[in-house]
C-alpha cells in the first residue's frame, strides 16, 4: 500500500527513537503515513509534528510507568501481593469475621497468599531431593516430570534452579531486587 493508515502515533512506538526510525522506514520506501489524528507525514510540518509527538508519547510511559512502580511499592510495603505467587503458594479471597469476601476502596476482590498444599508438597520434595538425595536440578526435573508431578507442568532445569535460589521458600519476601534492561541496539533484554 502507498499509505499506511494507523489510529496515533503512539500506537506505532513508545520509544522517540524507534518512531523516528520507523518514519525514516517508510519515507525510504515512499509511502506515507496518516493517523487519525490528522498527521500526515506528507504535510510539510510533519517532521516536527512527529518529533513532538513521540518525546511526548515517551515521556508519557516513563511518568506512567513511575507511578505504577510507586503503587506497587506502597502496596508491598503495606503487605499486599503484587505478583503471581511462586508455585506451592496461591492467592485466594480475603474474607471478615463473618465470612464475607473483602471487597477493597476500589470494588476489586482482596486477595491473600496461602500454601497450596499439593504444590507444597512438591517445592518439599525438590528441596529434599536436592539437598539430601544430591540430585542436580536436570535430574530432578526429569524426576517431577515422569511422575507428571503437579498435573499441567513441565519441568526444567532452569525452573527447578530458579526454586532452589527463590528467597520466599525460606520466608524472604523481597520485591524489585532486579530490575529488566533493554540493550538499545539489539533489543535483548537481561536482568540487572
């Protein structure tokens, strides 16, 4: 097509220089780019439009994503879950003396984290078998999966590994020790 329409700008790239590169894509290609907000990257202003448009659009994502961190941290300090529990851990509904469900300010369903019995059990075994039986961590994967332990599970060394390092088996409850990098030129991203 010689005209590629899309809804906003925004909805191409959140990152100012990944935008500029994909405009420079499609001008080397010559086609043009129109949004429903009226840009056209036809239009003689359209350069400064769109340079505009995405540092906003940026800078947009990092206040949201600051304050989604600030959230987050203010609800782990305040004792609530803010990811999934590891396995032999689930969430479940918070519930008063009188057995009602919690509902919290926001209409939304308050959870707690317990210990999912049956899981535990299997965390206990990995724990035994790692540290009693000497079994590497490919051996007992290989072990939980021809028992198909925990029914829907595949097991891996990596994951077994991960459980053997995770602190909130023996009670550490740590949230946002390391943070996700992406590397600009290649876009792998790596812990940090």
């Amino acid at each position: 097509p010689s005209v590629i329409i899309v809804d906003e700008l925004d909805r191409l790239h959140r990152d100012q220089a990944e935008s500029l590169l994909f405009v420079r894509l499609v001008k080397s290609r010559n086609r043009r780019l129109v949004t429903a907000g009226n840009f056209d990257s036809s239009d003689e202003f359209a350069k400064i439009t769109h340079a505009m448009t995405s540092l906003n659009s940026e800078m947009q994502i990092d206040q949201l994503t600051k304050k989604v961190y600030r959230g987050m941290a203010d609800a782990f300090k305040n004792g609530k879950h803010v990811s999934a529990p590891p396995t032999g851990y689930k969430l479940v509904e918070r519930k008063d003396a009188e057995g009602n469900v919690i509902i919290n300010s926001n209409s939304k369903v308050e959870r707690k984290v317990v210990i999912d019995d049956e899981a535990a059990e299997v965390i206990r075994r990995i724990f035994k078998m790692y540290a009693e039986e000497k079994l590497s961590p490919a051996k007992i994967a290989k072990v939980l999966d021809g028992e198909s332990a925990l029914e829907g599970s595949r097991w891996g060394q990596s994951s077994v590994t991960q459980m053997l390092k995770n602190e909130k088996y023996i009670g550490r409850w740590t949230w946002k020790k390391t943070t996700r990098v992406q590397d600009p030129v290649t876009g792998k991203q790596r812990s940090v």
